[in-house]
C-alpha cells in the first residue's frame, strides 16, 4: 500500500493533525526534525513552519525544501511500523 496524507492542519507550536489514506489519523510533534536537519531550521519561526502544504506525493512540505515522507508521518501518528512492498 502506498501511505498518503489527504489532510493536513496545523494544531499549535510543532504539531500537526494529518489524516492518511488508510482512514487512520491523529496528530505528531515534528520539533525533533526541525533541530535535526539543518535545511528545517528555518521552521523553528512558526509562522514559517505554518506555511506548509501537501505537495505531490501527496505529504507535507515547507518552500524551504524540507519535507517528511508520508511514511515516516504514519509510523509516528499510528505507532505501527511501515513495511515496504514492491508492487
């Protein structure tokens, strides 16, 4: 199954409330990402970090160029591991 995001909205700080193509939803704390990778720091101005949208695939991303695949958002909001398939 390919994972995507069909709604994104923003909830305070870092977070963010998304809802996947599986039905399933909730909400993930990306503050952790944005110290991690040096191209998210322009993200920590949360205006900024507001102004995402849902690019093609479709996840999130910021004009920055950062973004987080919609897998890695799945496995934080639904706490179940992601496994590749070829199809």
């Amino acid at each position: 199954m390919i994972i995507k995001i069909e709604e994104a909205r923003y909830i305070d700080n870092y977070r963010l409330w998304l809802r996947f193509n599986t039905g399933e939803n909730g909400e993930v704390d990306l503050i952790d990402l944005l110290h991690k990778y040096p191209i998210a720091k322009p993200l920590l101005n949360k205006s900024k970090f507001k102004s995402f949208y849902l690019d093609e695939w479709p996840t999130i991303a910021w004009k920055c160029g950062f973004d987080v695949s919609p897998e890695t958002l799945y496995e934080r909001i639904s706490e179940k591991q992601f496994t590749w398939v070829k199809e």
